[in-house]
C-alpha cells in the first residue's frame, strides 16, 4: 500500500513514516494516506487551514511563502520583520510546518529553510488568500 | 481570494520590506546577518518582484557602491547587481538604462582593477576576501589579466571552488606569446584538482590551440593526475602534430609510466626528439625527456642530447651572431649536468661546460654558472672560480656569488686578491659580501661595515 501511495518518491516516506507513527494515520485507515508527495503536502495544508482559517491566511502562509522565497536560509526574528509578525507567531507557525523545513546554525541563532524543493514547487502552484 | 500567486505576493513582500529598509537610512543598523543577506539579495528581491526597470535601475549609485565596498571589501557584488540590471535593460531594449548600467559597470571595474593577482592571493589566503568573492573578481577581469590572477589564486582555492576555477580556464581561449594562458593555469592549478575534475582539466588541456601550450599544459598537468588518467593523458599527447611539443609532452607522461609501456613510449618520444629539425628545439625536447626517462633508452637519450648541444649552431652562419649561439650552447651542456651517471661523465662535461661559459658574453656568465656549479666536481671548482673571476668589475659579485658555497679557505683568498685589484669601492664592496657571507656567516648589516672598513685598508 506504502508503495502505491508514494509512487516510489523517498520524501513522501519520509514525511509520511513519522505522521504514521505519531498515530496520524493510526488503524485500518488506508483510504486517508495521501496519494503522492504532492497529496501529502496538500493534505498538511488543508489541515492546517482548516484548523484556524483566520490565523491561517494572516499568518501561516505568509511566513511560509516568506521562507520559501528567501535566497538562504534566515533567522526567525528576520521573518517576523519582513512579515510584519510578532516572534511569537512565527514561532509558532515554524512549529507546525517542522517537518517541511530544514534548521540549521547561523551567526546569530538557528535558522531556517523549506528542506526540498518539491515543496516550494507546491507551494508556487497556490494561490494567495 | 485573489488570483495572484502566494509566492509571487511574498517577492513583492521581499522587494517592499527591503526597498523601504534602504531608503529608510536603517539600511546599518540591521542585525549583522540582516545586514549581509539584504545587501546581497536586494536587487535580486527587486528583479524577482517584477519592479519596474527604473527602480532597479535607481539602486546602482554611489551610496550602493559604497555599501558593498563595506561590507565585502570589493565592489564585485555591486558589478553583479549591475549585470542584473543591464540584463533586464537589454530584454526591455531601454537604451538610457543600459547605458546607466554601462557606466555603472566601467566605474565599479575601475575600481577593482587596482589589485595585483598577488595582492588578491594574499587576500584570500588571510582570509580578507572568501574564495568565491576571489573568483569573481577574476571572472570579471579582462582575458590578459585572468591567467596572471587565477595562478596566483591557485594554492589557496578549496576543491569545492576547482569546479569554478577550471571554468575561468576554459574561458581563456586566446594564446598570448609573452604573457600567460590557459596551460598556466591548469599547471598552476593541477595539484590542487580533485580526481572527479582531473578528466574535466586533461579535456581543457588537450583543447588548447597552440601546440606549444598544449603541450606546456600536459607537461603541467601529468605529474598529478591520478594513474587511471595517464592514459588519456597519453592520447592527448599522441594527439600533438609538431615534433617538439609532442616529445615534450610524451616525456611528461614517460615519467607516470612504468615497465614495457614505459620503454614503449620512451622510444617514441626519442625518436620523435631526435628528429626535431631546429636544434634548440631538439635540445630542449632531449634535455626534457632525460629527465623522465629510466632502463635502456636513457643512454642513447643522454648521447643524442649531448651531441645536439656540443654542435649547436654550428650548422648556422658563423658570422651570424656567433655569440648568441655559443650563450646558447653553454646553456643546452648546462642543461644535461644534473643528468650524468657516473663520476667520469660528470669531470668531462662539467669541464666542457665551464669552458663553454668562458666563451659566453661576461654579462651573463654568472646565471649560467649558478646552474653548473651544484653539479660540479670538488675538483673542477677552482676552475669554477676561474671563470667567476674572469668577469668584470660591476658582474663580479653576482659571478663570485654563484661559486662562493663552494670555495676552500684557499680559493677565497685568491678571489680576495682579485677583488682588491677592482677599481672602485663600491664594486670592491659588493664583490666581497657574497664571500663575506660564505666565510664569517655574519649579517648583512655587519657584513657592510666590515666591507666598508676593508675598502678603506685596502684602497
């Protein structure tokens, strides 16, 4: 089944093994794996939208899109300049959107990236809200 | 919802956030890696949001100049932000933007173009300019300037930039007689490449144009490739059309050879040496082989050699310019001294080429008897000295100084009484500092007081 749905794409395991294990596709639920990477992205981000719209559109995907428009990756506090958010929900947004970015050490403090451009192709099929 | 893309609303996010940034006068106040990423990204921001071309276009002034100057130490970012607007002038065909950007290009070029290649290789190597800043600045550099700034840049560039330097030796297509080229920079460059590019510099090396250089590049390049490469290496080689740059280059690869295919394509640089139908050229392509060839064919290498250089010129005029040739055939004798195997050998044709350098013009006895005298018996020596005091006043201490390390306690004191017959103090001074050195060890500074005291015993 794993092997259908990942039509042999190694990120889809790799972002779908852990959500497996962390239950997210707990029991006899085969129907609910996405199919593709593609699927698993679009799945995340539905999901995400749908939990707080509101929060969502004004803050979620601009630190998102933010990110994946950045020339290399960027410390938290320079999102939350360029965006015109507080720490607090960047922090917050790079959290829930972990598994789709990459951290690294910079200069002043971790910094961070989307860690592969599969997603920023996703990504640049959107439309803004 | 609106019909723009997310990330297209997030460029323009970028492109506003940054503009407003510059204009604001906040521009230095950023956090440090604020500070770096906008200066380097902030036109890229500005094209990638769609501005329009006068804005682009109006960030290229002295005040961006100058932030780039403070934050690299170059102005080659400030060049690529030129060349990002002068390509988007060009796609819009605006004529007044290009040639904003034509003179915002010569302005910041002139500015760079006061680094010397030794300068830019100091700088990477302390540390003041990164490898890749380095290697812009010698893309951007006119073709003559290129070779002299990418072999200087050489030991200090890391493998993961090799990729990018053999780039700035592939653009070097013209070959310049007198100044440096592309088979410089790959043998400037060879024992640096990794083996994954060293197939990449053998395929720019066998590329080049002139046969010469050709070979010069093969020559460079075969001491460090890896024993898989030699092979092709060989082909490149084979592949030269002159006589005497093919045996040159073959040598190069004897020497990573081993066993019969050694002998193998020992013979054939040989033949192809020995067959060489301008004898400074076959001088040289024998002198080149002997010293890479080992087994059999290395005698017959040796007598071919000694036999060209003994008979050099002679085929020419004897009226025509007589000297050069006899200059000429001192230096082919000198040539073969380190290659001599046994201790007969090394008498007779160290004795020939000392002679030989007492025939040549007195000015420039002294480099060739620099060159002879490392492989000079104990006991030609003195003769060694013969020649050294046989030069004029004003050569004499360079001639005195190729032979001093030399000399006996008793071959001093002859030059001594040489030198105390030179005319004037100061010729007599710099006569004796390099025997000076050789006897007391004493430094320079003291050496000169000591001289000076001397000059006036002795005058």
């Amino acid at each position: 089944m794993v092997r259908d749905k990942s039509e042999g794409n190694f990120m889809y395991l790799h972002h779908v093994l852990p959500a497996v294990e962390h239950g997210r596709y707990a029991g006899d639920r085969r129907l609910e794996l996405p199919s593709g990477l593609e699927g698993y992205y679009r799945s995340h981000w539905d999901s995400m939208r749908g939990d707080d719209l509101d929060a969502f559109l004004r803050v979620n995907q601009k630190i998102i899109a933010c990110l994946a428009t950045a020339h290399r990756p960027i410390t938290l506090r320079f999102i939350a300049r360029v965006t015109s958010l507080t720490l607090t929900e960047v922090q917050w947004t790079v959290e829930r959107w972990r598994e789709f970015l990459h951290e690294s050490r910079g200069r002043d403090g971790p910094e961070f990236r989307i860690y592969h451009a599969s997603y920023r192709d996703f990504l640049a099929e959107l439309v803004a809200e | 919802m609106n019909a723009a893309g997310l990330l297209d609303q997030a460029r323009r996010q970028w492109a506003a956030y940054l503009s407003d940034l510059w204009q604001s006068g906040d521009w230095d106040g950023q956090p440090e890696d604020e500070r770096d990423y906008s200066q380097r990204n902030l036109a890229a921001h500005l094209d990638e949001a769609g501005v329009p071309d006068e804005q682009l276009c109006a960030l290229l002034d002295e005040r961006w100049l100058h932030s780039w100057w403070a934050l690299e130490g170059t102005y080659e970012g400030f060049l690529a932000d030129v060349e990002r607007a002068w390509r988007r002038a060009e796609r819009a065909r605006d004529l007044v933007a290009q040639i904003k950007c034509a003179l915002c290009a010569a302005a910041g070029s002139a500015l760079s173009a006061n680094l010397s290649p030794g300068l830019l290789a100091s700088a990477v190597e302390h540390e003041v300019l990164a490898p890749q800043q380095a290697l812009d600045i010698v893309r951007r550099a006119g073709e003559s300037n290129r070779a002299p700034f990418m072999v200087a840049l050489a030991p200090h560039i890391p493998p993961r930039y090799v990729d990018q330097a053999l780039d700035v030796a592939e653009s070097l297509t013209i070959v310049y007689a007198h100044i440096m080229n592309r088979n410089d920079v790959l043998a400037a460059l060879a024992p640096y490449i990794p083996a994954l590019l060293q197939a990449r510099a053998i395929e720019l090396a066998s590329s080049i144009s002139s046969e010469r250089k050709r070979a010069k590049a093969i020559v460079g390049v075969a001491p460090h490739v890896a024993a898989e490469q030699v092979e092709f290496l060989l082909a490149s080689a084979r592949g030269i059309q002159g006589g005497a740059a093919r045996a040159t280059a073959l040598s190069a690869v004897v020497a990573r050879l081993t066993g019969a295919d050694h002998q193998s394509v020992a013979r054939e640089a040989y033949e192809l040496a020995r067959s060489v139908d301008d004898d400074e050229d076959r001088a040289d392509a024998l002198a080149a082989l002997l010293g890479k060839v080992r087994g059999p064919v290395r005698s017959r290498v040796f007598r071919s050699a000694l036999t060209t250089a003994r008979n050099m010129g002679v085929e020419r005029i004897a009226s025509f310019d007589a000297r050069k040739d006899a200059d000429l055939r001192a230096g082919k004798l000198a040539d073969l001294l380190p290659h001599v195997t046994s201790v007969r050998q090394q008498t007779v044709l160290a004795s020939e080429v000392l002679a030989a350098i007492q025939r040549m013009h007195p000015r420039n006895r002294s480099r060739l008897l620099r060159r002879a005298m490392p492989h000079v018996p104990k006991h030609l020596v003195s003769r060694g000295l013969g020649v050294a005091l046989s030069v004029d006043g004003g050569s004499l201490s360079h001639a005195l100084d190729a032979v001093a390390e030399y000399l006996t306690p008793r071959q001093l004191s002859v030059a001594i009484v040489r030198i105390k017959k030179v005319r004037t103090l100061r010729d007599r001074a710099e006569a004796l500092l390099p025997l000076a050195r050789k006897a007391t060890g004493l430094s320079r500074g003291r050496l000169a007081d000591a001289i000076v005291a001397f000059g006036a015993t002795s005058g």
